[in-house]
C-alpha cells in the first residue's frame, strides 16, 4: 500500500486557492443578496463586522447569503436542529477533491456532467452537491438514511432547478453504506462523506463545548451542538473510526465501480487505524490531504483500489 500524505491549502489562509472563501466575509455584499441577514450582523470588539455563531438562526442566515453570492443558489433553507455547516471548510473539501481526480488526469481537473460524485450522508443541507456542481458542473448522488433528511434535501435540488445535476437517494438499510445506493454496475468517479465523529450524544455534546471554547465563547446557557444536527449526522456506535472502517469494508466490493473513494477525518489520532484498515483492505493508493479553517484542523483520506495503469484507462474513457 502505497501512503502519500500532502496539502494543497495556502499557507496564509489555511483556505484551498481555488477556494472563494479566502477572504473575511464581506457583510455589505452579504446583506444585499440576503436583507434577512442584517439584523445577525453585529460590532466585535476588534471593530469588524461578524455574527453569533452560537445562534443557529444567524448561521443559518449566513449560509443562505454564502450560497446566493457565490453560487447563485437562491432557495435553500433546512429545518430546525439539522446540520447547518460552515460552507467555506465544505468548498475545501470540494476543491481537494477536484485536486484527487486531477491526478488521475494529468494534472487536469475533469469538469461537467459526465464526472459522478457520491456524496455519503448529503443531510438535508446538500452542501456539498450544490458546491460542487457550481464549480466544476459534476452531477451528484447524496445519499442519506434520515428519511426526512432525504425529503428536505431533494426540495432544496427541486426549488433550485437542478434535479438534472443532483440525485438524492434515500439509505434505508441502516447498516450499509454502499449497499443500497450504488447499483452493481453503476459507476461513479468518486466518493466523499463527512462522517459521524462522535461515539455517543455526551461525546458530541462535550466536544461542542470545546469548540466554542476555542473560539473565545467563554460559557453559553445550555451546552449547544456546533451548527446544530441530527444524532445521525454527528454520533454512531464506533465513531468515527467505526464508520469510516466499515466504508472502507465496503468499499472493497464496490473496488471498481468508484475510482476513489475519500472520506473526512476530523481527529488526527484515528489516522493509524484507518491506515490499518485500509492496508487490510489492499488499497494500492492511499492519500492524506491536510486541511484548515481557522482554528479548526482536519484531513482528508483517499483510497484506491486501481493502479496507475487503470488510472489512466478511466480517465480517458470517461472523461475525454
């Protein structure tokens, strides 16, 4: 198993280059596209402008101007208590994995919609999809096992028109991953998941604490989960490395319907067993991209199952 471990995030910013988020938030140009934002908007004691991440209807707020401005996504809205994510350290990830099908490519990027991505967990927010096809025109599947999740995110395609981009499939066997979405002959290039991170709800809810804490919140009323969500998206029985073992399992029977498959990793000391599993699993390649958003330090891993020679097959089947 060959390991590689690198970053492609500027060093200034932590940011990817390609990332449009690499600058402080703009609130004027925010608060045109989105008036609802302004009331959030608020004086720090550095004399910036920002908001309360602690209220999730502020964060909410913010997402909804990020992804008008940049995007030109002019619906989006997700129901209360479900994941609100921070959309810059999404569009890293996006951005990374652009730079992960590249090297398959000869250092290009395969653009539009003949490039599949399988997004694992979508959640009723569809980052990821929505980012993703902006960019670079990929067409998407997210898949989600919260039903309701599946519901939310597909009204969001709906409203946005692009239900031609974006398929959203609903994971109705708790226990899998790819079994239940990807068809035996269906062929997407790559995988990406923002996984669960926690093992149990008091883990997640102590792990939020520390967070705020790194941002300077010294002490809320009540304990608040980082951008809210649902147990599904933030704990499972094993945590994260449990879920990212058993994608990894799964992945050696989907080992030629997926060019790569990559996932998250938000705690560095988790790196050695899925480094475990994957050399168990005979992965050829494996890839460690670091990432960083602020305070916030996370990395993604990459795996293949086909050489070089297969590479570069698939690339120029599909994507010339």
């Amino acid at each position: 198993m060959n390991i590689k471990a690198n970053t492609t995030a500027d060093e200034n910013s932590g940011l990817h280059t390609r990332n449009k988020h690499r600058s402080r938030y703009d609130f004027n140009e925010l608060t045109q596209v989105c008036p609802d934002l302004k009331p959030f908007v608020s004086i720090n004691k550095f004399k910036s402008e920002t908001i309360d991440f602690t209220n999730a209807e502020a964060v909410k707020m913010l997402n909804q101007a990020l992804l008008q401005l940049f995007y030109g996504i002019t619906n989006w809205d997700i129901p209360k208590n479900y994941l609100c994510p921070p959309i810059p350290g999404r569009a890293d990830y996006i951005h990374n994995i652009a730079d992960i099908l590249s090297s398959s490519n000869g250092g290009v990027i395969p653009k539009g919609k003949s490039i599949h991505v399988l997004d694992i967990g979508v959640g009723a927010n569809c980052i990821y999809p929505l980012i993703g096809h902006k960019e670079y025109g990929w067409h998407f599947i997210g898949s989600d096992s919260d039903s309701f999740s599946v519901k939310v995110a597909t009204q969001i395609v709906s409203a946005n028109s692009l239900s031609q981009a974006v398929e959203i499939r609903h994971q109705v066997h708790l226990l899998s991953i790819f079994n239940g979405i990807l068809k035996p002959t269906e062929i997407v290039d790559i995988t990406m998941c923002n996984p669960p991170f926690h093992s149990s709800a008091e883990e997640a809810q102590s792990g939020s604490a520390k967070k705020w804490k790194n941002l300077g919140y010294k002490k809320t009323v009540k304990p608040v989960l980082n951008f809210g969500g649902q147990t599904t998206e933030l704990w499972c029985k094993g945590g994260e490395v449990g879920f990212i073992s058993k994608m990894i399992e799964e992945s050696i029977q989907f080992k030629e319907n997926s060019l790569w498959f990559t996932s998250l990793v938000s705690k560095s000391e988790n790196l050695n067993s899925i480094y475990f599993a994957l050399k168990k699993a005979d992965a050829i390649t494996v890839k460690t991209i670091n990432m960083t958003q602020g305070n916030k330090v996370s990395r993604i891993v990459a795996w293949t199952f086909l050489n070089d020679t297969q590479h570069i097959q698939w690339s120029l089947k599909r994507w010339k």
